[in-house]
C-alpha cells in the first residue's frame, strides 16, 4: 500500500521540477543580464552581450510553451538592440529584428507583443531608415496592442506617409 502512494508523491515531487525548468533557465539568464549591467568591463565587449542574449534565445528555444519563451525572446531582441547601438554591428540589428519579429508572429496577443513591436518599429525606422516596414509592423500589431497602443499610435502619425500610386 505504501509503495503507490510514494510514487504519487515522487510524480507530484517531479512534476514542479519539470514545469519549472524554464523559470530556472530563464532566471539564470536574468541573473546573467544583471550581472552584465553592473559590470562597466563586460559591457564594453559584444561577446559578455551576445551570451547573454544567446542565453535567453535558448529559454525560448527549449520551453517554447512557457510563458517565459516570449519574455526571454523580447529580453533577446532588448539586449541585440542595445548592442547594435554600441557596436553600429549590422548583424546586431538584424539578430534584435529576428527576436522581435518572432515574439510577434508566435504571441501576437502576448503582453509584450505590442512593446516588440514598437521596439521593431523604431529599429526599422530609425536604423533601417524603412518607414514603410515600420508602418507595417505597427499597423499589424495594433489590434492586439495592449498597453503600447497610444504610443505605436503616435509613432504611425509621425512616419512619413505611404507613397500613393501614380496615375494612369
């Protein structure tokens, strides 16, 4: 009678762990990015930057069901992004695009989709220099915007307007 019973309590031992594994590894990642936002050293090489993100690409890689797949894919494309400003790295810019785009296009209704596509927004208007990608970006995500609305709203009035097709 006891032997079922402690099997129970082993699955149910188990299965927290197992559920939990992306909060570890997204944790360890968090702990990671502190780390390298207090380290003035570490900031100044692109490699401490490209781990850390790297490390969030693999949460959101290994546990794409977790909630923490978006959080850690927007961490990525925040600290491609930053990296791209320091370092004027093409490959930076295009690896914070990849990270936003993806959030979006797997969680479009997730909480920081609006933030990623704002973000990409501004990537692509102002390092990109295409409003017109940028105007797309906004205007596909603003009917699942959540708290970004009235500022991607504002960026879509200030984007130059959309060429109109010359008359036949």
């Amino acid at each position: 009678m006891l032997r079922p019973i402690a099997t129970t309590l082993l699955l149910l031992i188990s299965v927290p762990a197992w559920a939990d594994q992306a909060d570890v590894e997204y944790g360890t990642a968090k702990e990671s990015l502190e780390k390298l936002k207090g380290d003035a050293k570490r900031r100044a090489m692109r490699h401490h930057w490209q781990n850390v993100a790297r490390r969030f690409e693999a949460v959101a890689k290994k546990h794409p069901k977790s909630e923490r797949a978006p959080e850690s894919l927007f961490n990525a494309g925040r600290l491609y992004n930053e990296l791209s400003r320091i370092s004027r790295n093409d490959e930076d810019v295009a690896a914070a695009e990849r990270s936003y785009r993806k959030l979006i296009a797997s969680w479009p209704k997730h909480r920081l989709a609006d933030d990623s596509a704002l973000a990409l927004a501004r990537l692509l208007a102002d390092r990109r220099n295409d409003a017109a990608g940028a105007r797309a970006v906004l205007e596909g995500a603003l009917p699942h915007a959540n708290d970004m609305k009235a500022m991607m709203n504002t960026m879509l009035a200030e984007l130059p307007k959309p060429a109109r097709p010359a008359a036949k």
